[in-house]
C-alpha cells in the first residue's frame, strides 16, 4: 500500500502466518488465533498501548445462507497503526463492486485504517442492495395479503421475518465494529470522510431493518385480527345454524321415537304435516334471530380482495 502494509491469507496458512515478519506481534494474540482455527462467531476486541498505539482484531460473519446456518463466510482481522492483516476474505463475494476500483481506493489509503474502513463501506454497499431485494419481497407480501388473504401466507409471513432477523444478526455485529474502531481510534478519525460514509451507511442499514421490522409486525398483528375475526365469525354462524335447525332435531327426536301408541303414525297426511311443522319452526326461528340482530352478515360470503367483508 501506500505507506502501510496489508497481509491476505487464508486459514490454512496458520503457520505462514505464525512465521510471518509480523509474527511476534501476532503471537502475542492467542485468543485472535485460537478464533482463527475455530472459525465460527463474531468476536471483537480492543487493546491500547501507548502514545495512541492500538490494536483492533476480531473476526465478522460477512455473508450468511439464509436457509442454511451453518453456511455463512467469515473473516478475521488484525489491525495495528501500520499494518493490517486480513484472513479469509473472499472479495469475490462482493458481486455488486467494482473489485478493482476498491483495490485502487485501498492502495492510496494512507492508513490502515482508511483500507479496512474501504473493505467495510463495500460491505455496506452489498449488503444494502439485499436489503432493497427484501425490501420487494416484503411489498410482494403486503399486497399478497389485500389480494389473497389464505391461512397459507402465515408461512411466507415467518420466512420474511426470519430473514429480518438474520439480517439484524449481519448488521448488529458491522455496527459493534464500527463504534469498536472509533473506540480505537478516535483520535485520527476526525474529519474523516470514509469514516463519516461507513457510519452513515450503517446508520442507514439498521434504519431500514427497524422500518421493516414495523412493518412485519403490523402486517402480523393485521393477520391476528383478521384470523381472530374470522374464527368469531364462524363460531357464531354455527351458533345460528345450530339454532336454525333445533326444532328438525327436536321434532325428528320426538317422531323417532318407538313408543306403542303414536297417534301421529295413524294420520293418513302426518308425513306432509310433519315436515310443514319443521320448516314453520325453523323459519320461526330464523326471523326471530334476525328481528333480534343476532345474524348480522353472518350467512353473507366473504368478497375476493375484502378483509372482513
């Protein structure tokens, strides 16, 4: 670089790195290595020396399967005031950059720092254009429930939120980092323009995912409404229905009966009578249901796009 040093391994070369030129200053981080052939969480820490001199090392899960969560990339970094060393970054995984442009922006860097913040302003910008590809699945969804509102959307409902969540789990760590550098280096961020970008662009990030998150559990509590509603309703229109039909129960219950003496068996029309008995009840019946309100709209179809209509 220009007049700093940048190191790129991978994990495999734990002892290229162990022999390195810079070895003594990494040996003396066990934890850093240890987190190195673990390869598996998120992990920051900072440490102070003197007249300003800092080290910043950790490890951050930079892309995540959001099917699969034990397939996900993850980079761990060590740096110092004149170096910065990197292990596992795949740059290939930033498809929207301009790979060699970035390379360019980190090579006149003046300080390691100002590389690293590149790296991690890239890693916005990508995880960003997810975001907004979320962001089209989540309207897909909205309109999904005006348009065909079935128990079945509850599932696409989850997926959204589960991936909100991972989302929340990129972006929360990117943003411990970045309070984590200006921890370390407060005192030579000052007017720095990538460090001014990188905060903002997180700040922009979990501003989205918060919106989002609104909007999700709005769109839940709507579900809840309209899946309560709907089970009300049912549950009072069989209520009607079973009051509808009461009086053929009840007549049908006294007819069946096998008692020696019916006189009613005897009647040459108590077939006819019987059955305009039944229905005189049961009409009986539904008009005082309906002169009472209790029916409402129950009995009425649900129209195609209406929530509660």
């Amino acid at each position: 670089m220009n007049k700093w040093k940048w190191y790129q391994y991978n994990k495999n070369e734990l002892e290229k790195i162990k022999q390195s030129e810079h070895k003594n200053e990494i040996l003396s981080q066990k934890p850093w290595l240890d987190k190195i052939k673990m390869n598996d969480t998120n992990y920051l820490e900072i440490s102070h020396g003197e007249n300003g001199a800092f080290t910043l090392k950790g490890s951050l899960v930079y892309d995540q399967n959001f099917h699969d969560e034990r397939e996900y990339k993850i980079f761990q970094f060590f740096l110092t005031q004149d170096k910065l060393v990197t292990v596992d970054l795949d740059l290939s995984l930033f498809k929207h950059a301009n790979i060699e442009q970035m390379l360019r922006k980190i090579a006149k860097a003046d300080k390691p720092i100002d590389g690293f913040l590149f790296i991690l302003l890239e890693l916005l910008a990508e995880f960003l254009i997810k975001i907004d590809d979320f962001e089209n699945k989540l309207r897909e969804l909205i309109w999904k429930i005006h348009k065909k509102n079935k128990t079945s959307i509850l599932e696409d409902i989850y997926k959204r939120r589960h991936d909100l969540l991972v989302w929340s789990n990129l972006l929360i760590p990117l943003k411990e980092l970045i309070m984590g550098i200006e921890e370390a280096c407060h005192e030579i961020l000052n007017d720095n323009k990538t460090y001014a970008l990188t905060a903002k662009r997180i700040k922009r990030a979990l501003y989205l995912i918060d919106e989002y998150e609104h909007e999700i559990h709005s769109i839940i509590t709507l579900e809840e409404v309209i899946s309560t509603h709907r089970g009300n309703e049912i549950m009072k229109t069989l209520t009607v229905m079973t009051a509808i039909f009461t009086p053929a129960m009840a007549w049908g219950a006294i007819w069946g009966m096998n008692f020696k003496f019916m006189p009613e068996l005897e009647w040459k029309y108590g077939y006819f009578i019987s059955i305009i008995i039944i229905a005189l009840s049961m009409i009986a019946v539904y008009i005082y249901l309906k002169m009472k309100g209790w029916t409402g709209d129950l009995l009425k179809g649900k129209k195609k796009g209406k929530f509660f209509k």
